[in-house]
C-alpha cells in the first residue's frame, strides 16, 4: 500500500518542541499558507491539552500510561504512534521515544508494538530521520 500524504508540525509549550503532529490524508491537500497555520495551531493545541507526566526539558523519558494522550490514541480509528522528546544532558533536543502505540499499530518491519515500544525513533527507524535532522 502506497504511504498517504501528509504533513508534520512541531508542538511546541513553553517555547520548547515536546512532540510532533502528523495529518495524512487520502488526497494531497493544497499546500498553502492557511494549512499550514492550521497544522501549526492544531499541534500546538494539542501540546497545551495533552500534557506529560514528564517536565519538557528532563532528560528521563516522558511516561504517557493511562494519560489523556493513550485515551486519545486508543479512541482512534487509525493506527497511532505516541512519540516523548528526548534530551541529552546539555538539554538539547536528540531523539523521540516512542512511548506508546495503539492496538492498530503496524510496524514498517513486521516487528511486533512491544519491540519499538520504549525504543527511541532513531534506533527503530534509522532511515526515517536523517542525522542531524532534530
């Protein structure tokens, strides 16, 4: 099956990226300059609404258990992918975890939820994101 366009924004609270939304659709939508502040208003919703367990800039992983955001994800008729921010010791950005998947997850390889499952995004999909890309 051939992937759905789509589009990403990053969700930003308290002046700091702490996930990313993603919208696909069955249709490219045209790209313009509204969309884009849609996508950008709609992932920052979503940032102040769905909070973490986990201080945006802490360097532990985020925990999502039983939290608004799995409600959400489980409530979904699509497959979802909850994704954490992770941190190096200086603060920085480097990497996402993902936190929790719902049970309509399917992993690109065949692999089993429980095996990317508090796993960073790195690592699980080394070809998803280019270096230095975060």
């Amino acid at each position: 099956m051939p992937p759905s366009p789509g589009a990403a924004a990053p969700a930003y609270l308290g002046g700091q990226i702490v996930g990313a939304l993603e919208v696909c659709w069955l249709e490219p939508p045209e790209r313009d300059a509204r969309l884009e502040r849609s996508l950008n208003a709609l992932a920052d919703l979503a940032a102040h609404t769905l909070t973490l367990d986990t201080p945006p800039r802490s360097t532990a992983p985020a925990t999502v258990a039983d939290t608004d955001v799995t409600r959400l994800a489980d409530s979904l008729p699509d497959p979802v992918m909850v994704l954490t921010p992770a941190f190096d010791a200086r603060g920085q950005l480097s990497d996402f975890t993902i936190a929790y998947t719902n049970d309509r997850f399917q992993d690109l390889a065949g692999r089993p939820a429980t095996c990317v499952e508090r796993r960073g995004l790195r690592q699980t999909y080394p070809a998803f994101i280019r270096p230095g890309a975060l």
